[in-house]
C-alpha cells in the first residue's frame, strides 16, 4: 500500500499519494497553470509543478519562468492524444471542483474517470465484479470509448489507494483534535461469511463545536472471540491511531464479556490514562433498556400470543394479505400501515406489531365471520390487555429513539429520560392491576441492577446542561429516593463536578507551566539572612504563624467558576424545542473555560452503540450471499473509506478530492486477496 500522508495541522490542505502538498494556482495568472497542479515536494519542500497528463514534475520556482513549462505542454504526449478531441462545455461540478457550477472546457481524463468509478463503487455498495460485466463494459464504451474498464484487481488497487488517503486525511483530523475521545465497539457476525468482526467507532467535538463520529476499524476477529482477545484489537486500534492518552470513555454492550475486557484494558492503561475514576465504562443504554422491557414482557407473554398468532396468520401468504386488505377497504380502513411479526429478541418489533395490530382488531372480527379456519382471533379482553401495554411501552420506545442520535449529544438528555422510567415503574408497580404490577415489578428490579451505578456520570452530563443543572438532579432523586437520601446523593453529584473542575484546573496550570510560591522556599531564603539579627528573625517568624492563624479564622472564599455557573438562572426549557447546547458552549465559552473544556469532552460521550451497530447494516448489503467471498481487508477498506467520504463531503456523493495519482500498472503488495 502507499504511504500515508504526512500528518499537518491544517486538515483542510490537499495531498497527493507521495505525500506533496497540493497548493492553490487560482492567484496564478499565466494560462499555463490549467494545465499543471503546483506542488512542494514532502521531503525537500521544494515548489514544484506537476503536468495533470503525464504527471511529470518540473522546477516551479519563482526564477524559473514558466517557458519550460510551456514547452512541455505542448510537447507532452499525453496532452496531444486528448488535443485530439473536440473540447466542449460542461459544469464544472464534473469535473469534481466543487459545489459551485461553472461552464468550462472539458477534455477527457481517463485517470480521473477511474477514480470516479472507485468512489462509485465505494459509496453504492457495487459488487467489485461489475467492472468486469459485459453490458457494463458496453455501457461505458458508448459513453466513453476511449475509456478502457480495468479489471477488478485494479479497481481493488484504486480503491486502496483511496483508503490510504481518507485514512490519512482521518488520522490529520484526530491529531488536530485537543480534546477527549469517546468510543464505541460492537461484534458482528456475518452470516453468510460466518466471521465475526469488530467495529469501533469514536466520537468527539473540535474546536468549531460539531459532533464528529468516525469509524476508525472495521476489523476481523478470529475466534474465539474472548475478553483479551478483543482486548488485544482495540489496543492495537488505540495505539495505531494514537488516540490512547486521549481517551474518555469506553461505550460497549452488556455481557461479562465485555466487562472482563473493560478491566484489562484499565490494568494496561493505568492512572495516567484513565479520563476520571468510574467513568470509563459507559454501558449501552438501548440494550439494558432492551433487558429491562424483555423481562417485563416475559410476565405477560402468553397474553399477547393470540395477537402474534393472529399476525402470522395474516402475513403467511400472499394470498391472505390480499384478502386481509380487502377486509380494510370494507370497512373503510386505509391500510397505509401492513401487519409486521415480531422478533422474539426485539421488544421494539413487539410494541410495532402490537401498534399496527390494533388499529385493524375491528378487520380480524371481521374475517373470523368469513375464514373458518382463522381460530386465533384475540377477544375484546385481548385487545383490551394489548392496548394497555402498547401505551406502557411506548415511553420506552421513545427513550430508545433519542438514545440512538448520533447526529446530536445524548448524554445530557440520558439522566431525566432514565428517571421518568424509574418513576413509571414504580407508579406501574402499585396501580392495581396484577399482571401490569408484576411486570412493573420485574422491571425494578432489573432496572436497579444496572443504572445505580451510572447516575454519577449521568448527572455531571445534566448539571451541564444549561437548563437543568442541579435543580433537576435535586427534582428526580427526591422522588426516587426520597428526602434525605436524595439530597446526598445530589450533593455527591455536585462533588464529582468540582472533583473534574479541580482535575481541568490542574492540567491547565501544567500546561501553562504555573506554579505557586511554596512557604518552604522562603524559610530557605531566609535562613540565608546574616546570624547577628537571629533573635529579631525568630520573633518575626512568630508574628507571621500568628497572622497566618487569624486568616484561616477568617475562612476566606473565593468563588469558583462552576459556583458561577450554578448561580446563573437556568435557561428557560419549551417543550419540543431543539436547543443547541453545543453553540450554547461554544458562545459562553470567555465565561466558563474550565467547564467549556469539561462539557466538550463530556457531551461527546454517546449512552449507546447504535453510531457501531449502524455500520452492520451497511456491511450486510456489501457480504451478501451473492458475493461472500470478500477479504477481511478489503471489507474493512470499503466500509471505513464509505464512513469517511460520507463525514467529510457532509452527504455529497461526488468526492471532490484531488489527492492521488492511480497509475494503471500499481497493486497492492503483500497482500493475497479473494474477492466477489
């Protein structure tokens, strides 16, 4: 593979393959300058110009003129080829310059239509084989014939070659970043491949505060799949990327597996890694959420039998669809919404057939009278008993959506969702009803298993959060755990938040290089004075003890920035709102920089794995069973290099990057691959 390029400050600057810095000819005003890209050469730094055809490098110094460069251009081979052909007019978008669409003269590159056949590839989930149909191959004949489709070992070289780039480019942005890095991880099995693969993902916010997420591996792992083993993958990730002092936290699934990792990894880092004491592992609040509604349902289960059974029924055949939608019709039912079966592992499946499923429970009455052989049809208790938890379920819907952004922080809006769970529960719990209290009552107590232990970090995350602070703290564990226990424990919340300033504060002064003047030295200094003035010495070192003692009597407190903080009236909250509390931080930043740079790290911080699991999506189109033969490391170049263009082109799926040179005859060395 090539090199990657070098890592800079500046991640907005453009490099080539070598690692030359792409610099800007728009200033330049000779015309021969549409022909050539203006380089300085990664070793010598020395200006250079590179001919856009041939890819010659010529002298780009100041004295050298542009004559030499001229001579070439009408010289060079490759550039006479395409003079050939009628130039003719075309947006500029094309070409890939930008967003901005300009009408130019255009000549027919077929490097660069190479590689925007990788970037198509790589963003639509192409099958490599398809350079390699026929119709495809006539397609871009008739389009193009000077065009010659590589094979698709060359079009894998291409899209390494592509992968060694935004891999630099990534790598440019994680080095520019100063602040913490959260992470999440997940294991995926492939079904059709029977491999497993570990995904891991980071998240941070730069300095213009915006919330990145970035793949950073997508890598397979050799079973078996135990604690050191993936121990030993997200060591390697840490290290390779050089991100292992920047970490904050670790967001990961329930499983002891997963919990005998989380401690390895915190006896190979140490004190010095470790962001703060109990933070490090973030549990995944979708899956516990997922536990917790499980067990709850598991009470219950047999009374909403009949409503699956009823579903399946219906959903068996193409034939009893159709008569299931004409039912709909009769009754004057739109029927935008068809019958889904649930999955067994999946509450939320279970809340949506039981949703779609009661808006027609007046079509299943109806075709018990025309189906003799329809004999699951629920009853009115039935329907009764499925609208009841239907209504229960959805608040635990609704916390699983907003847990799930990865577009937005979830950790300030993680601790008051958590509490009105914890609240419900406890109302379910004496309502009345047996089977709703008995649900309730599991859910408790799976509840307390697991969330007692994370309210430290959910509530430094919502003190935070401008329109909470403590008083929603205060709010909640009052009702929780009454009075006086609740009033502990959120004094035990706001001793953490001044546990963390003092922490900042201290790397701050480090940084800076501060230091105080310690009482020691000026006894040292003083005992340099001359022996004759002892006496006259000891007695002012006397008055000194005694005015020391009158101060610490005095006790005199000096505000700190997060006291400030908490005196400030909190922000008024509107129900529906979306309030931006990153520019919220970003603006209050001149008033609060200790805590700014404390609510930059923390409100990275994502409560579940879904920004890893959404990635599983995307590989389950690329190994279907119609091409399982990727390699592990072309699969891995293909799902990060797709997550990195969509990050950085913000969804445009034309990549307009000008950084590589894809010579035909390159290939990837010692690597063997087997591909679709």
């Amino acid at each position: 593979m090539n090199s990657n390029p070098p890592i800079c400050d500046d991640i907005t600057k453009e490099y080539t393959s070598e690692g030359d810095e792409i610099k800007d000819t728009s200033s330049l005003r000779s015309d021969v300058w549409s022909h050539f890209q203006k380089i300085k050469l990664k070793l010598t730094g020395e200006p250079k110009a590179r001919c856009l055809y041939c890819k010659k490098k010529l002298s780009a110094l100041p004295k050298s003129g542009t004559t030499h460069l001229k001579d070439h251009s009408d010289s060079c081979p490759r550039k006479k080829m395409l003079d050939r052909k009628q130039k003719i007019l075309t947006p500029s978008l094309m070409m890939g310059e930008g967003k901005k669409v300009n009408l130019q003269t255009y000549s027919f590159d077929p490097e660069f239509a190479r590689k925007q056949l990788a970037y198509m590839i790589i963003m639509h989930e192409y099958p490599l084989r398809m350079v390699e149909h026929v119709w495809f191959r006539k397609f871009c004949h008739a389009l193009q014939p000077a065009f010659k489709v590589v094979s698709r070992n060359t079009m894998k070289s291409d899209i390494f070659k592509i992968y060694d780039v935004e891999r630099g480019r990534t790598m440019r942005l994680m080095e520019r970043n100063t602040s913490k890095i959260s992470l999440t991880t997940d294991m995926w099995t492939s079904s059709n491949k029977k491999r497993g693969f570990m995904v891991i993902t980071a998240h941070f916010i730069d300095d213009s505060w915006k919330l990145h997420s970035r793949i950073l591996r997508f890598v397979y792992v050799p079973c078996p799949h135990t604690a050191e083993v993936l121990c030993e993958m997200l060591m390697e990730t840490f290290l390779e990327w050089n991100i292992d002092r920047k970490l904050s936290t670790l967001t990961v699934d329930n499983c002891t597996t997963n919990n005998a990792m989380i401690n390895i990894l915190l006896d190979k880092f140490g004190g010095d890694h470790i962001w703060f004491k109990g933070f490090f592992h973030v549990r995944c609040a979708a899956h516990i959420l997922n536990l917790i509604v499980k067990d709850g349902l598991d009470v219950i289960k047999p009374s909403i039998e009949k409503v699956r059974d009823s579903v399946a029924y219906w959903t068996a055949s193409p034939k009893r669809e159709e008569k299931f939608e004409d039912a709909t019709r009769q009754l004057g039912i739109t029927y935008d919404r068809k019958l889904s079966l649930d999955c067994p592992t999946r509450w939320n499946s279970t809340f949506l057939m039981l949703q779609n499923a009661i808006e027609y429970k007046s079509v299943f009455g109806r075709l018990k009278l025309k189906d003799s052989q329809y004999k699951c049809c629920p009853n009115d208790d039935d329907w009764e008993l499925a609208q009841d938890i239907c209504e229960r379920l959805e608040i635990f819907y609704k916390v699983t959506l907003l847990f799930s952004g990865t577009s937005y922080p979830t950790s300030n809006l993680f601790f008051s969702d958590v509490c009105d769970i914890k609240v419900t529960l406890s109302e379910w719990a004496i309502c009345g009803i047996d089977h709703v209290e008995e649900m309730a009552n599991n859910m408790i107590e799976k509840y307390d298993k697991y969330w007692d232990n994370t309210h430290g970090f959910l509530g430094v995350a919502v003190v935070l959060d401008p329109r909470f602070k403590m008083s929603l703290i205060g709010f909640y564990y009052k009702q929780i755990y009454g009075e006086v226990l609740g009033t502990e424990m959120a004094e035990d919340i706001r001793a953490r938040c001044y546990d963390l300033l003092t922490l900042y504060q201290g790397k701050a002064n480090k940084n800076r290089g501060e230091s105080t003047t310690s009482t020691s030295s000026l006894s040292t200094n003083s005992s340099k004075l001359p022996t004759t003035s002892f006496k006259c010495i000891s007695r002012l070192c006397q008055y000194d003890s005694y005015r020391d003692n009158l101060k610490k009597a005095k006790t005199i407190h000096v505000k700190s920035e997060l006291e400030y903080y908490l005196e400030e009236e909190e922000l008024p909250r509107r129900e529906g709102e979306d309030f931006d509390i990153l520019a919220w931080w970003k603006s209050n930043g001149l008033k609060y920089p200790t805590l700014q740079a404390i609510a930059k790290d923390v409100l990275a911080v994502p409560v579940s794995t879904v920004a890893s699991e959404s990635a599983f999506s995307t590989s389950g189109r690329v190994v279907s069973s119609s091409r399982n033969r990727l390699h592990p490391k072309t699969l891995e170049a293909l799902m990060c290099t797709q997550s990195w263009l969509k990050a950085f082109e913000d969804g445009v799926e034309v990549p307009t990057i000008n950084d590589e040179d894809m010579d035909v005859d390159d290939c990837i060395s010692g690597v063997t691959f087997v591909d679709d």
